[in-house]
C-alpha cells in the first residue's frame, strides 16, 4: 500500500461556526468552530463523552444544533434532514455498525446504490430493469474488496467485513463529504491495518472527516487533527503540531501517545 498523502487544498467543504447542542440542561456541544478542507483527511480526537459523535450528528442532520451554523459548499444545512443533506453529498457510517444483516452484501450494497437513484421505494417495479444499479452495485463490491462475500448475509460476515460493508454503504451515495465514526474500533491489529488501508483508497477524491481512538491510526491518516475536549476543540493542526501541543498534551494525549 502506498502510503500517499491526500491531495488537499485550503478551500473549505465544511465549515462549523459557533456551534451548540444542549440535551435539556446538558451542554455538550459548546460553540464548535471547525473546518473541512477539500480532500484532506482530518480526524476528530478527544476523551469518551467529548462529544464526538454528537458534532457528527449534527453534521449529519441527525440531530440540529442549538444554535450555531453548518456549511456545506458554502449553504446552510443547519436544519436540514439528514436526507437532504445527503442529497447534497454528505455521507456517513456510525459508531454501531448500520447494515441489514437480514440481507446479503450485495443486497445491502445495492439497496445504497438504489437510494442513490431514488428507486428504493419503487423496488419491485424497478429491479427487473435496474441493469445499471447492477453494474454499480457489482463495482461497489470489487471497491470495498467483498466480492467473495457477495451472497454472504450481512449478518454473518466478520465484525471487519460489517464495516467494511458499512463504509460501502456509505459510498454508494458517491458522497463528497464522508463522515466516519470509529470504523475500527473492536479491530485486532490486521483488521484494523486492512481498514485503514480501504479507508485511504476509498477517500481519495473525497473530504473525510474521522473520529478515532486509535492515535496510531490517527496520527498516520490524518492531514490535520482537531481536539475536542467537553465540547469545545481546544486545538486543531497537523499531527506534528497536535502531538507537541501542551495543551492537548495536559488535557487528552499526555498518556495515550509518546511519540
Ligand atoms: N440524545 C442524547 N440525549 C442526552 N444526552 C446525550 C445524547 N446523546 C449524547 N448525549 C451525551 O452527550 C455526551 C457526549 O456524547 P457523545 O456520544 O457525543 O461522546 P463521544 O465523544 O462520541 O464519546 P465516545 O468516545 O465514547 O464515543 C455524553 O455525556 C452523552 O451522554
Ligand atoms: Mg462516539
């Protein structure tokens, strides 16, 4: 695997300005200022319970923020749903891994691709012409190297192929802007090598925004970092930067990394 750095540029995808969550009196998100480049990798570090997943959420339209603004491309999409925010090229995989295990790989995949092509509620009208949906579903497969467990059901495959599937899932809306929330946690050592290797080739093209708690993985993807620390980020940088941060040092990375 090459180890390639992404190509980013300085041009914004995504831009957070001063934003809020509160649960009713919990204040968890508390005014987030961040960025996105295009096409660079930047991941999203912090304690358990930073709020990590809560800022992909309103990122993502699954929860709206309480005050605050979103941008993609430069729109609005504070408020959106999720949907529409989708439609617009935003895509991403959760913390619990999000597939039909009821389905096979090829199933799941194509389902991605269908709703892609708003054909999801017309399946049964659809499919037996849906030669193209075919096509990019078998494509699909070959990219998140499934192609052997095509006819698998999603829930038997390995907890890894589950998220490789998971990322697959995500793809199929071809997405710009690819939001990743742990894909490897609960990943031995080789799963999580192969992992990271899918994730650098599926990214290429795209804008990934990454949490991890895993700061090998981190520090190796990663063309900036940001802190997030009881919901404000209290530093953002390249790794180099991040890892010799006194304060990210003192508050988060003193004992996780000694590089
Ligand atoms: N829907 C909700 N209602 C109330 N509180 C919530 C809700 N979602 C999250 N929280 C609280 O927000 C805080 C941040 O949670 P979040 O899941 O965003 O943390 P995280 O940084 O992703 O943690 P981890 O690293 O463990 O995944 C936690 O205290 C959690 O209990
Ligand atoms: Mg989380």
């Amino acid at each position: 695997m090459i180890n390639a750095t992404s190509s980013a540029s300085d041009k914004a995808v995504l831009t957070l300005h001063d934003v809020h969550k509160s649960f009713g009196e919990a204040h968890i998100i508390r005014g987030v200022d961040l960025e996105l480049r295009q096409g660079e990798r930047h991941a999203v570090i912090g304690p358990n319970g930073a709020g990590k997943s809560t800022l992909f959420h309103l990122i993502s339209g699954q929860f709206r923020p309480s005050s605050g603004e979103i941008f993609l491309h430069g729109d609005p999409i504070h408020g959106l749903e999720a949907r529409a925010i989708n439609r617009l090229g935003m895509a991403r995989s959760f913390q619990i891994t999000n597939i039909f295990p009821g389905l096979s790989v090829f199933e799941n995949l194509r389902f991605g691709i269908m709703r892609r092509h708003g054909l999801e509620y017309n399946f049964w009208k659809r499919i037996s012409g849906a030669y193209k949906v075919t096509q990019e579903t078998e494509e699909l497969l070959e990219r998140v190297r499934l192609t052997r467990c095509r006819d698998t059901l999603g829930g038997e495959l390995s907890y890894s192929e589950q998220r490789s599937l998971e990322i697959g899932m995500s793809l199929a809306s071809d997405p710009q802007v690819l939001l990743l929330d742990e894909p490897m946690a609960g990943m031995s050592r080789e799963e999580t090598e192969y992992t990271v290797g899918l994730i650098r080739e599926l990214s290429q093209g795209r804008s990934l925004m990454l949490v991890e708690h895993d700061m090998e993985v981190v520090f190796s993807l990663s063309d900036r970092i940001s802190v997030l620390v009881y919901g404000k980020i209290i530093a953002t940088g390249t790794p180099d930067e991040i890892r010799n941060n006194a304060q990210v040092q003192e508050a988060y990375l003193g004992t996780e990394v000694k590089a």
